[in-house]
C-alpha cells in the first residue's frame, strides 16, 4: 500500500465527487488523498486557517452554488501570501471561452473538462498523477494562520 503523499483541495458542490475520486485515485493516483469542500466560502476559510503544510495542488469547479464562486477563491489565492504559489486545475463543465479566459487570468494553472464516466475519472487521475506527481516539482508550502490575508474586492 503507497502512502498518501498528495494532499488534493477539492472546492466542488458534487457531494458525490469526493467517493469517484477516492476510488478511482486508488489505482489511477494512489498517492493522492482528497479534501472536499462544498463552497468558495468553505474553502476561503479553510485556507485562512491553515497552519502548517497544506495541500499540493487544487481541484476547482468555477461554478459553485454559494455567494461566491470559484473565481472569487482563485481572487484569495492570488492575494494570499503562501496560496497564491498553489498550483489550480480547473474542473468544469463549462466550456465558454469566456470562463477558461477568466480562469487563466485569475492564475489558475489549467482548465479542464469534468470527465463524465468511472473510466474518464481514471484516466483524468492518471493524466494528474503523470503531470502532477511524477513530472513537475511543486512547492511545499508552509502556511502560517497569524499571516494577513484579504478577499479582493469585486470589480
């Protein structure tokens, strides 16, 4: 058994995304562990009182039923001392030009398309695990609850 070595931010409204994940991960990215968060509002908060090593990647869907959206998130991480260095795929169902070229602008690292089927979340976790994991170096970043940190205002 590999330990989990990844630790994933999910911030999506899916309450069942977190058991696809968590099954298909367990041969597709087995060093992956999952925290879901239903709400933009949800995962601001959990990023504001991190403390300590926090997770090395995130999952976001930009359309979230809450106040605040996923591009309202990706706006903390940017102005946020230690997330702004979190590497973010997008996870959407949309596919307007408009939405990846907000995504993009707000930081984000990808956009990508929510996969429909078991076999489609495979091999997106794969592709993840290939890209995320075996190839590229993110940061370990320690976060620091005392740090300030502020939501942007809308424009």
């Amino acid at each position: 058994m590999v330990s989990s070595t990844f630790p994933i931010l999910v911030v999506d409204d899916d309450p069942l995304l977190l058991e696809i994940l968590t099954r298909a991960s367990v041969h597709s990215f087995p060093e992956a562990s999952f925290t879901q968060l239903y709400t933009a509002g949800a995962a601001i908060h959990y990023i504001k009182e991190l403390d300590g090593y926090g997770p090395k990647l995130v999952l976001l869907d930009i359309d979230l039923a809450d106040v605040a959206n996923g591009f309202d998130f990706l706006a903390l991480l940017e102005a946020h001392p230690e997330a702004r260095l979190l590497p973010v795929v997008v996870l959407s169902s949309s596919r307007l030009p408009e939405d990846i070229e907000t995504t993009y602008s707000h930081g984000a690292s990808s956009f990508t398309n929510k996969p429909f089927s078991y076999q489609e979340w495979k091999t997106y976790l794969n592709q993840l695990r290939i890209y995320w994991f075996d190839t590229v170096t993110t940061p370990r970043i320690w976060f620091h609850k005392e740090e300030p940190w502020y939501l942007p205002e809308k424009r």
